[in-house]
C-alpha cells in the first residue's frame, strides 16, 4: 500500500526559518505541543576579504533556505507526516547584517556585510566626533543604541560611499535595503515579481535609523546618516501576514512571523512578563530581559531595543540587552585559526581533562568589545601564560571567557534595574555544552536553566507566526502554552573564588583596550594594519610562539 495513505494527521504544523550567522535552518513544530517533529540546517560560509571585514554571499543564503526547506519535508514525508498541514512560516535572523539589492533584477549589489564587521570603525569615529561633547551615545534617545559599527546604518552609508553599484543603484531608484529577513521575505514573496518589502519592529530597531518611540523609521535619522528613506523596507509588526510563499512545496502559505533572532529567542523562551530574561550563546551572546510596554534607557552600557509587538493592534514590548560579539566564534577560531581543536566538542573535552584554566584568561575582542563597554579599539589577548600552559588550560580559558563576559552584562542588567536576576534562563547553541553550563552558574553564582528543547529562537518564530491574525492555529495565552521541561545547574564553587576569578578577568580585559587606532599606517596598499599598534604585533606573535612551544612541550611529555 502506498505511503501516503499512511499519512499522519497531526492537527496543525507551523514551521521557521532560521537563518542564523554561521547556518541556516528550517524547523516544523506542532502548533498544539510546541514539539519540534523535523529539522534540516546548512552550514554558511563566511569571508573575511580584509582585516576586520566579515561577509557572506547573500544568494547562498538564499540557497539555504530553500534547500533546508525542501530536506525537512522530504524527511516530513518520510514520517508520513502530511507537509500540507503547514499553516504558516515564521522568519527570525541574524541581526543588524546589510544587504542592498537592485529591485528590478533582484541581484545583490554587493555581498551582505555581516554585523560583526568592523570596517565602519573610521566612520563610526568620524561620527562621535562631530556630536557633541564626542558622545557615541548622542542619537540614543531615539534609537536606544550607541554609535557603533555594529548597528546597520553606518554599514549601509560605507555601501552607498564605496561601492559604485550601490550608490548608481540608490541614485536611479533601483536600489533596496534590507536586513536578512527582508531580503528572504521579499524573495520567497516574489521577489522582483512583486515580493514584499518589509521588516518587523524587532529587526527595524537595530538598524540606528529607527525611532522606538514612534516604531517608524524616523527622517532626522536618515538626514543624519544620507540615508533616502525610499530604499528602507516597511516596518510591520512580528506577528501578521507579510504575503505568501511563491514557489516550491510550501508555495501558496503565509509568511507570517518575523523577528530578530534574540527576540525570537525571547518569545521561544516565553519571557513575556516584564523582568523575564535568556542569554542566548549563539556566534554570539545576548542577554535580553523584558522591561514591558516602556522603553528603559541604560545607564550601564547596555542597549534598549524593541522585544517584540506580536500584532498590528497589540502593543510593542521592550527588553534591555547586553550583546557580546565573541561566544561561539571562538570555538570556530580555535578550530580553523589555530587547530587546537578539531570540532567544537573537543573544546570540552580538552577543558574538562584539566578544569581549570591554571591562571590563563583570553579576552576574545576579536571585534572589540560590546556590552557594556562599546570599546572599537579592544583586540582579543591570552594572557597569564606560563610554561606550564598548554592548549587544555587554553581551551577553558576560552569557555570562562563566555562565562565571564556574560557576568558583566548580567551586573549591568542588575544594577539597570535594580532587581537581581535569581536564576538564567538559557539557549542556543553551546548550551549543548555541560561544563560550560556549570562554569556560568559557578560564575554567577546563581543556577542557571536550560531547555531540553534547545531550538529556542526558531520556536519563537513559530508561535508569532502560528499566533497571527488569519492564521490563529497558535495561542500565546498563559494557559494554553506548553509546559517546557529543563535541566537545571547550581553553582558548586564558593563565591569567594568566583569573585577572585572575575577581578582577574577585569583586569585582563582592561589590557585589552586600546591597542588598535584607525590611523593608517603604510603596507603597501593603504590600508591600516593590525600591526600599526607595534605593541599589539609583538603579543600576538609572543601568544602564538608560547601557545606553539607549549603545545610542543605537552607533546614532549
């Protein structure tokens, strides 16, 4: 008997895109459960043309999501689960990364410079020093963000003064920008067949040409930034149809979720009443805590941002968010920059063999830092080295360090609202990781709580998707939404030696400062060096020679 008569019947399915920094991946849960019943993820590639510059091809990003598409309901099929049981597809992204596309050919126009990128630093300074008192926190009564090289309009201005088909394509009307999820929404909706150009208010707040308070793009913005506001996508809320899908299996359902991944992660999380918080260790790592209806200005270095309006007629809803640009990458910079790791499970394995990183601390600024100290001219160091030293004790200094920074912006969450957090809520991807778990708690010195259902962000893309009006097949009542089972990790040190710990840390991060200027020193092609900060040469060659003579001692023993 053929398999299709076998088909389950499951009630109704909402699926997700998530298209993340490092892969892509579409997921399909139960609206009625929240049980995730099939997945497919693609790894991205990135480039790094420059110092400092980090891109990605925004048609293989493209091509992933279609190809996790079609292999998640090939594998649906071979559950016999019927894929026409799909109500609805949400979308949730990376942040902040900048695309700009010709609207007529739907070509990009360059590759999409990733929001880790750092060659907007020199615009960036350029910028403080025309506000006044050479403040970065100037436009942050409107945008509740510093300026920064992180945020999108200052990645698009460098697109529009450097590359000669952005600025053509913006001077004859063809040219649109986006973050990712307008760039995938506008394709999967049409494209230059008519696709929907649009954004949600979560994404929309990250771009530094957006105004929290009214949620619209706001003009003194755009002036400020020679940004036309004819290339910028709609701003919708996170919870509505956006259009349909045009093509493939899934063609002819809405698109009807959208949110900034750490949003998502937020939602997926269920933090919905004001002081809920998750720290999501991604390629990154981001502590969002809800503040409700109003916004919360920081005085502590942490960004304001909208967490999600999951409705055209519901209200917006606010977080507080530490962002910490190194988490997961250096796992990825252990591995392919120096391989003394070979997958990202070595890394635990090599730290647990030792459990203690015997006073070694990597501060890894390989973008600066972010939260709470916004510092451009921070670059990563290994300091503390000893002959005794060896890739083990590195290894774990590596897992501390995404412990330690995330200590930093729970204490400026902490003294921002002035009520302690009593445990974390967490997800992403290196919570997979156990001794990295309980090296937080110890260092928080608070339990820290993670789902056994780990695919946080895409749920929450998923339930504003399945929650919209004209599809209503998810309910996001208290009532109604699942019970999620967790594991729990206490901390088993004393808080005396976590505090010893973290001032040591502190101190290795304030070495980290100022090593790199934007001024450029000649090599050859006019570019500034990593090594027009002579001092910054020196260490990274002297980290490198001891991390390589210690890695040959251990293999000597």
């Amino acid at each position: 008997m053929a398999a299709s008569s076998h088909r389950i019947m499951m009630g109704p399915l909402v699926a997700a895109i998530d298209q993340g920094t490092s892969s892509t991946r579409f997921l399909v849960f139960n609206a009625k459960t929240a049980e995730l019943l099939s997945h497919h993820q693609v790894e991205i590639k990135q480039s790094f043309p420059k110092e400092g510059w980090v891109e990605e091809d925004p048609k293989e990003i493209l091509q992933s999501v279609y190809e996790c598409m079609e292999r998640t309901c090939e594998k649906l099929t071979q559950l016999n689960i019927d894929i026409s049981n799909i109500k609805a597809i949400g979308v949730t992204n990376q942040r902040e990364t900048t695309l700009v596309w010709d609207k007529e050919t739907g070509e990009p126009l360059y590759n999409a410079i990733v929001w880790l990128d750092l060659r907007t630093q020199s615009t960036v300074e350029r910028l403080i020093n025309k506000t006044p008192g050479r403040n970065k926190n100037h436009l942050k009564h409107k945008t509740g963000l510093p300026i920064s090289t992180y945020f999108s309009a200052v990645k698009l201005r460098w697109l529009m003064d450097n590359v000669d088909e952005v600025h053509d394509a913006v001077v004859s009307h063809r040219a649109m920008f986006g973050t990712v999820d307008s760039w995938l929404i506008w394709c999967l909706t049409g494209g230059k067949s008519g696709g929907v150009h649009c954004t949600d208010v979560t994404n929309a707040s990250r771009t530094m040409l957006f105004n929290i308070h009214t949620l619209d793009w706001d003009p003194e913005l755009c002036t400020y930034f020679g940004i036309p506001m004819e290339i910028l996508p709609r701003v919708r809320s996170s919870s509505e149809i956006y259009g349909l899908m045009k093509s493939g299996a899934l063609s002819g359902i809405p698109i009807s979720g959208c949110l900034g991944d750490q949003s998502a992660a937020l939602v997926g999380q269920m933090c919905f009443q004001d002081g809920q918080a998750k720290n999501t260790y991604g390629t990154g790592c981001f502590l969002l805590r809800n503040t409700g209806a109003k916004p919360v200005m920081s005085e502590h270095g942490l960004l304001t941002t909208v967490a999600y309006k999951l409705g055209r007629d519901q209200p917006a809803c606010y977080a507080l968010e530490g962002s910490v640009a190194i988490a997961g990458a250096v796992v990825r910079w252990l591995q392919d920059n120096l391989g003394i790791i070979s997958c990202s499970e070595e890394l635990e394995k090599f730290a647990a063999s030792v459990g203690t990183s015997y006073g070694c601390y990597f501060v890894p600024a390989f973008s600066g830092l972010y939260a709470p100290y916004w510092e451009p001219s921070a670059r990563g160091i290994i300091c503390g080295l000893t002959q005794f030293t060896n890739k083990n004790h590195v290894a774990f200094a590596a897992l501390e360090a995404v412990c330690f920074q995330t200590r930093e912006i729970l204490d400026a969450m902490n003294q921002d609202s002035g009520i302690p957090l009593t445990q974390l809520q967490v997800d992403g991807g290196m919570t997979s990781n156990k001794l990295l778990m309980q090296l937080q708690a110890d260092i928080l010195c608070i339990p820290v709580v993670k789902p056994s259902m780990p695919e946080t962000t895409a749920l929450g893309a998923a339930m504003a998707a399945g929650a919209a009006e004209g599809v209503s097949v998810w309910s996001l009542n208290p009532e109604d939404l699942s019970e999620v089972t967790s594991e729990k990790f206490e901390p088993q040190i004393n808080p005396e030696e976590s505090e010893f710990r973290y001032a040591r840390w502190k101190k290795a991060v304030q070495k980290s400062m100022n090593w790199e200027t934007t001024e450029p020193v000649g090599n050859g092609n006019g570019e500034a060096s990593i090594f027009s900060s002579i001092p910054l040469g020196f260490y990274i060659i002297g980290s490198i020679l001891m991390l390589v003579g210690a890695k040959h001692l251990a293999g000597n023993n």
